[in-house]
C-alpha cells in the first residue's frame, strides 16, 4: 500500500507528546498518533513530497504548540531516512500542474505539491483537509479520514 499523510493528520501525531490532556487537541492528536503508528507498523509506503515535509516542519515550529526546532529536524530527519519513506520533490511538470489546478479549482496550490510528485502512484491519501475531496485531489487517489474531522491545516 502506498499512503500520502496529510500535513495535519503528521502535525496532530507529532505533537501528541507535547499535548496535555486538557488541550482541545488531545483526543483526535491520540487518534491520529494511533493511525500513524499503525500505518508505519504494517510496513506501507509512506510518500512524502518536498512540499509536504516542509509543511509539516513549519507548523511543527511555528503554530499552535511549538515544538523546538532542533526536536522538529531530529523528528523529519528520521522520518525522512526510514525504510518504507519515499520522498520527491515537485518537478516542473507538477508544478505547472499544480498552478492550472488551483488557478481552476480555488484550492491552494500547496494541497496540490504536496500530491502531484507521486500522482500515478498512490493508493490513499489520509486526511483531514476537506479541500481533498475536490475530484481534482480526490481522483488521484482513494481519500481517507480515519478520524471523521474535517479541517484544513491553519484552521480551527
């Protein structure tokens, strides 16, 4: 199986250990910690873009509870060097796409460059983003909300 996890579904596992209980976050973060680490134990693909891993660096270090910088680089590059972790960057190609998709649709070109690199070769994508559901997004692959909230990242 080959799965893209969205910015906001990585963002709420990831800061999970920063939660306290009492944070409005804590029962979806405790949610999406659970599916991440399933995903990652049953041995799947994780794609992630260039796009997608500077997002998600970015909100770990600049919204909501902060994590330090130096815990966020340690966390990616992890992530990034796993075994089953595939990464690529946007070509000109996607990046074109990605202009004429969201010139189009309305929807931000990021949702489009954190997909496009491995369009043709993804099977689901996990998240919380409504503007997935778009058929320009929701064509590409199968979309999953394993946590049945929807909001787009920056939201809430």
């Amino acid at each position: 199986m080959r799965t893209l996890i969205d910015t906001r579904i990585f963002i709420l596992s990831f800061k999970f250990p920063y939660l306290s209980i009492e944070h409005k976050d804590y029962p979806i973060a405790l949610q999406t910690k659970s599916f991440v680490d399933k995903i990652f134990h049953n041995n799947e693909t994780i794609l992630i873009s260039s796009q997608l891993a500077s997002e998600v660096f970015h909100v770990l270090v600049n919204r909501g509870v902060k994590i330090p910088p130096e815990h966020a680089r340690k966390y990616l590059t992890a992530l990034l060097n796993h075994k089953n972790v595939e990464c690529r960057s946007a070509s000109k190609e996607n990046i074109s796409k990605a202009i004429e998709l969201s010139t189009s649709s309305g929807i931000h070109i990021w949702d489009y460059l954190v997909v496009l690199p491995f369009k043709n070769g993804i099977d689901r994508i996990i998240t919380m983003d409504p503007h997935f559901n778009h058929p320009t997004l929701s064509s590409i692959a199968r979309i999953e909300n394993p946590i049945n909230v929807w909001k787009s990242e920056g939201s809430d």
